[in-house]
C-alpha cells in the first residue's frame, strides 16, 4: 500500500468510501436490521452447529496472500485520492516484512509498513528506526547485518530514504499463531484475520491451500488427521478432521495433548483430574492426580507405554510429575528435570521431548540428550522436534537476561546425533529502537519430515506489537 500521510486523512476517506457503499448495497438488494449477514438461519446450538459441519464440504482455501492482515483496509486506502502534503515531504520505499518509524524533531512521530511518503519540518532533524522480524535490512543499498532493527539519525532536509528487509533464501513468511506438520509433510496454519475470525488453512508441501475451515488451534495425529480448536459462543469446541478436510468427531473440549493412538489427554474435569479420550474423543478414562494440575504451567505426555501429567510441587516454585500406566494405574510422582512432558512424535518411531527446570532447559529424543543450564525459567520458550533423517532441531530464546520482558529473540539450532554440537543455527537476535528493544519471541516449534522447521513467534516493532508470524525455513 502506497499512502500520503497528512493529518490521517487518507484512512478516513476510504472509511466514509466503504460506508458509502455498503449502504448502496443495502438499498439495492432490499437489506434491513436485524437480517444475518449471509442471508442464511440463525446460529443453532453445538450440536446443529456440527451436523452442519458434516455436511458441509470444507471451504476451499484462500490464496497464501489472503491471510495477510489488514488486506481489505490497504486496498480501501489505495482506492481513495490522498492528500498530497503541501510542503517538504519524506519519501519512504519499503521492500519486504518491517516497519519505519520517522521522529520529526521532537514533535512528531510517523510509522509506515509499505512505501510512503510523509511531510516533515525541512529544519528538523529525523530520527528513523527500522525494526524487521527477518534477518537483514539492506538501507539505502548498504546490507545491515542486525537482526531485530536498529535507529539511525539524518540530517535535515533529507528527501529519501530505502530499505530493504531481506529474509532468509528459502524462507517463507506467513501471518499466523499456531501452525502443525503431518506425516506427509502438510502444513496447518492457524491465523485471526479481519473481525478477530480465526481460520485453520492446510497446505501441501509445495504451500499451496487445500483447504480451510474456522480454528485457532492445530494439532495433527500420527496418522494424518487434524484436530482443531474453534471458539463457539464463548466456548472451545476441538473438532477432527481426515486429511481431505472432512469431519470425523467433535467435542467441546479444549484442544489438548494428542496421543500416540490419535486420542487426546485433558486437564479436569476437576482440578486434580486428567481426562483421556479414544480417537472418536470420547472419553474412556479419569486419572486422578497426587496434586492439582498447575494450569499453563502444566503440560501432559503419553508415551507408548505410559502417561504422565504436572502437578502443583509443595514449594510452589517447581513441579513435580505424576507417572500412569496405558491402564490408568497410579505409579509414582518424581520431581526431575528429565520427564516426558511437551512429547511429539518424530518422523520415524520414536518420541521427542522438550522440558525446562527452574535451572535448565532441555531437548531429547531417545538416549540423546543436550540442555542449558543458564536458561532455566517457566516462561522461557522451548520446543524440540525431529526429522526423517534423525536431525534433532531445538527452540530457545535468545537473551534469556530479558526474560521476563519481551522480545528476548531467540534461535533454532540443529543437531545431528550423537554430535552434541549444533551443525546448522538459525537466530533472531535483538536490536533497538526508539529506546527500547525490538525484535521477535519464539513461541512454538514444529519440524516436517523433510526437514523443514517453522515457528511461531510474536513480532515487536518500534512503535508497534505484532502480528504473530509463521517463519518456514528450508531443510
């Protein structure tokens, strides 16, 4: 979007542009209050709400694009005449994801995400900030290797000014809060768009929609089938799906930790109770917990020979772990910083787990094992996942002496078994701006079996917060 700032103006006119003409296509087609937005029945109850689900082939998906946010507002922008600034102006082009924050003086403070052009004191001093959730920002044709962004000062009566925010060869970035791969290496993503409406769109390996339906969360089984949390009326409803897109159970449940046999384990229903549910999310077993279930400290595991839940630890300050038989008998409770917890499945046979302790994160698969003893606090972001080739990719933030202020960075190194060295790492640092960092926090991490990483994390500009991204990068 390429738009003249003065005064805000051109965003008003596009506004009173769109009013305008939703209220011609009211009076043209016979609409008054009160009538659903789609012409269709009034919203039913859960269980009329899912038999049309059923029914329903699933939407076909938009184009990548599509999720960007803000798209319709940008065009409504494009398409109304701006003001032209009477006086000097800033011309700003912005190739790529950032933003450019100009301080005119000490007065005045100007943020744009795409090409502008901006009027300005021709007697002032411009202090510009550059802030990119990629790696490098090439300004005014010179390559800036600061990851996160930096602030810069020019001179007054400066006319021009380029950047260039470059991601990664390969790199793929979509707008986005949670994201899952399959079997075949298919990608769900799950992204609010305008309105707050949350949509899941699925992708094959090649990153082109399939299909979509409403969702805010993903999850997918061993086997291929996507389970998706939506919100209904106030209430989350966790629905599967084949991997065409068709319904197969829904529950109104929350969406929980999926499990070896395509079952899932939820907190409660009481507070020191695990609920766990067959493949047709039914539940089949309550497992009653030595202390309460600390909520989302707490996370759940299900290996193929047992499962285990957090418990509240006495000191309040740890956790300790609760250890079942498949069959729901009560072993033991430990408190170790070596549990199965934030288990996923890798690519081939086995299981791979991330965990954190008061003093130490950790990533394993099998008898493999790295950690960080200077890295160990409960909202630290981590997550592990594995390859079909048996490399082992592990999430960590970056400045951990941030924590527990945002944004920290963060990193995803790979290693190859039983090498404890990571051979490949791929970092976000931080950098600053406007007196105060910027840069992304890691949120989430999920690894296809062709070797591509991806990760969830929150983007914090200069003079803005997010939205959350999907970085994808290539094997």
């Amino acid at each position: 979007m390429a738009c003249v700032i003065n005064a805000r103006r051109c965003h008003h006119q596009a506004d009173m542009k769109l009013v305008w003409l939703g209220a011609m296509f009211l009076m043209a087609c016979g609409g008054k209050s009160g009538d659903t937005p789609d012409g269709g029945p009034p919203a039913g109850d859960a269980a009329s709400s899912d038999a049309a689900l059923v029914d329903a082939a699933p939407d076909a998906a938009p184009a990548p694009d599509a999720a960007l946010p803000d798209a319709a507002a940008d065009a409504a922008v494009a398409d109304a005449p701006p003001d032209a600034p009477s006086g000097p102006v800033l011309h700003i082009a912005i190739t790529g994801q950032g933003e450019v924050g100009v301080r005119i003086g000490d007065q005045t403070t100007e943020r744009c995400t795409a090409t502008c052009t901006i009027a300005v004191d021709p007697a002032a001093r411009l202090t510009v900030s550059f802030s990119t959730p990629v790696e490098v920002a090439q300004i005014d044709g010179v390559a800036v290797l600061q990851s996160g962004g930096l602030e810069r000062d020019y001179p007054a009566g400066t006319a021009s000014i380029s950047v260039v925010f470059s991601p990664r060869a390969g790199e793929v970035d979509l707008v986005g809060d949670d994201l899952a791969f399959d079997h075949d290496n298919n990608l769900a993503i799950a992204a609010s768009g305008p309105g707050g409406i949350a949509t899941v769109t699925v992708y094959d390996p090649a990153m082109a929609p399939t299909w979509s339906v409403p969702g805010r969360r993903v999850a997918f089984t061993r086997t291929g089938e996507l389970y998706v949390e939506r919100d209904q009326a106030g209430d989350a409803v966790t629905s599967k799906y084949d991997a065409a897109g068709h319904l197969l159970a829904s529950a109104t449940i929350p969406l929980g930790f999926v499990t070896p046999d395509g079952g899932m384990l939820n907190p409660g229903p009481a507070s020191n109770t695990i609920t766990r549910r067959d493949a047709t999310l039914t539940a089949i077993s309550v497992l009653t917990l030595s202390a309460p279930y600390p909520g989302a400290r707490g996370c759940l595991g299900m290996t193929d020979t047992g499962i285990n839940a957090t418990v509240t630890h006495p000191s309040d300050s740890e956790l300790s772990f609760d250890f079942f038989a498949l069959d729901g008998t009560y072993l033991e409770t430990r408190s170790s910083n070596r549990f199965s917890c934030r288990e996923v499945p890798d690519w081939g046979t086995g299981i791979v787990q991330s965990t954190f302790h008061p003093h130490e994160t950790a990533a394993s698969h099998g008898s493999f094992f790295v950690d960080d003893l200077n890295a160990g606090f409960d909202d630290l972001p981590y997550g592990a996942g594995v390859d079909l080739a048996n490399h082992l990719y592990w999430m960590t933030s970056g400045d951990v002496s941030e924590l527990p202020f945002v944004p920290q960075g963060g990193s995803i190194k790979q290693y190859t078994p039983p090498g404890t060295t990571p051979v490949a790492t791929i970092t976000r640092g931080l950098g600053t701006a406007n007196a105060g960092n910027v840069g992304i926090t890691p949120r989430k991490l999920a690894v296809a079996p062709d070797g591509r990483a991806a990760w969830v994390v929150t983007w914090y500009a200069a003079f803005s917060t997010g939205p959350n991204l999907i970085q994808i990068f290539a094997p």
